[in-house]
C-alpha cells in the first residue's frame, strides 16, 4: 500500500481542488491520502464523497494546525479527526482568524511600502478560510506589484524581509486536546533534528507521533528521529508536504506499511 500522508489542496495555500487530488493521487499510484491543509477541514468532505464514487482510494481526513511551542511556531497534523466536531470546529476557526490578523498585518506593511493591495484581491486567490503568504503573493502578481511569486516572498515576504509577520496560533498543548477530542491522532509535522528534545513533554501531553519521514529530510536525519520518537512511544508518519505542480510530482515520493505500520494500527486504516 502506497500511501502520502501530507497533502494540501486550494482550500489552503495547495494549487489543487480535493476533487483534483484525489483523481491526481490515484493517477500516481496511491492508495491512502491524508488532506492535512492548513488550518481548515474544508477539503476534507470533497475528497471523500470523490474518493467514494470512484472507488479506489482511502481519503483520512486531516488538518495542519498552527501552534505556538515555547513561543515559536510548530504545526501539528491531526489524523482521523471527525471535522464537524466541535472542538475541533473551535480550534480552526480561531486558526483563521489568527491568519486573517496576519494578513492585515501585512497588508498595512506594504502600504507603509507604498505597495497599495486590498484584502479583497487576496480572497480572490483563497478558496476557502486558511489564508496565507502565498495567497497574498499571488495576488501581488495579479496586481502587477510584482513579476512572479517568487519576486513578492523575495522582496516582501520571506522571513525576515520588510513586509513578514511571524505566524502565531494556539498553545500546542490546546492542539492536541482539540484532536484528541474530536477522535484523532496528533503528529508534529516536520521537525527539525533538534526538536527530539520536546518529544518526551509533548508526548506527556498527549502527542501521538512524529513526521519523521519526509522528501526533504536526508536519511540520518530520518533515522534519527524515528529512533527517537519510539524511544518516547511515538508513532512514526510519513508525507510529501505536497502542494501541487511537478516538483516533485505526486505519488514520486511515499510510504508503506512497513514505515508507518504502528500509525496505521492505531488509525485501523485499510486501504481499499
């Protein structure tokens, strides 16, 4: 069983619908895929009502969420969490309205930086409630401010550049209430090498697992955080962070059984 556990779609900054995922993902081989986009369930549903007329492919429904960790930013994905739940309902819709704080932050950086953009022509770029840089950045472009995206995070919006405003979200011990109590699995999504040392206080806390399978991560440092996670009794989950385009394309990159079999025990997930 092929499976990717780290997928974005337009519902937050992916280039994807759920309905073109879920096509795309079983034309590159898959056979389970995690929705995780950024601090919405919004995708979720689409996915599955595609997945289950076609058939072929297990949708887990998911989300990214935004966390504040020792006063700096971490992301925790939750796995087989019931989106209409309330808690989680809560935790998200304060996630948005975290982003929508941000984006108005930046949007008076730039006019300080006489570059003049509205709110209203980011919603244009935003399907749904998880608005972002890259949102904003495209709709630099559209607005002629800048050549490419690549330009707007350059000049504007990159970390450390003039218009950036750091990310900022909940507690992560409130995250992982939040996803405990809509019936799901919490993972810390990408963590650096370093971050080991938080395993055992997160995992006292109700944490579930690690990320520590990654395309972008070389293979020591893979290695190193699944020893660690299972010496804290962590699971241990995989996913390309996939945001659409073809670079790399979808399904180059996955996981099997035998990566996250203890994750996909604890999920009871089958593959169709």
């Amino acid at each position: 069983m092929h499976l990717d556990l780290h997928l974005h779609t337009t519902c937050s900054d992916g280039s994807v619908t759920p309905e073109a995922l879920v096509v795309a993902a079983e034309g590159a081989g898959l056979h389970a895929i995690a929705v995780t986009d950024h601090d919405t369930t919004a995708g979720v549903e689409p996915a599955r009502r595609t997945a289950e007329a076609r058939g072929r492919l297990t949708v887990v429904a998911g989300t990214e969420l935004t966390c504040s960790l020792v006063g700096r930013e971490a992301h925790l994905l939750a796995y087989g969490i019931d989106p209409a739940h309330a808690a989680m309902g809560g935790f998200v819709e304060r996630g948005a309205a975290l982003r929508r704080a941000r984006l108005d932050a930046m949007l008076g950086r730039l006019r300080a930086l006489g570059v003049v953009v509205g709110a209203d022509d980011v919603e244009l770029e935003a399907e749904c409630a998880a608005v972002g840089r890259p949102h904003l950045a495209r709709a630099l472009v559209r607005t002629g401010a800048v050549e490419s995206v690549e330009e707007a995070f350059t000049r504007y919006l990159g970390d450390g550049r003039p218009a950036y405003v750091p990310s900022r979200g909940p507690d992560v011990r409130e995250g992982i209430a939040a996803i405990a109590a809509a019936g799901g699995l919490s993972v810390w999504a990408h963590p650096a090498l370093e971050d080991a040392r938080e395993f055992a206080r997160l995992r006292e806390l109700g944490l579930d697992g690690v990320e520590a399978l990654r395309p972008s991560f070389d293979p020591a440092t893979s290695i190193a955080l699944e020893r660690a996670a299972r010496e804290h009794g962590l699971v241990v989950t995989g996913g390309s962070d996939w945001h659409g385009g073809s670079r790399p394309p979808l399904g180059a990159w996955f996981v099997t059984e035998a990566h996250v079999g203890a994750f996909l025990q604890r999920l009871g997930l089958r593959a169709r």
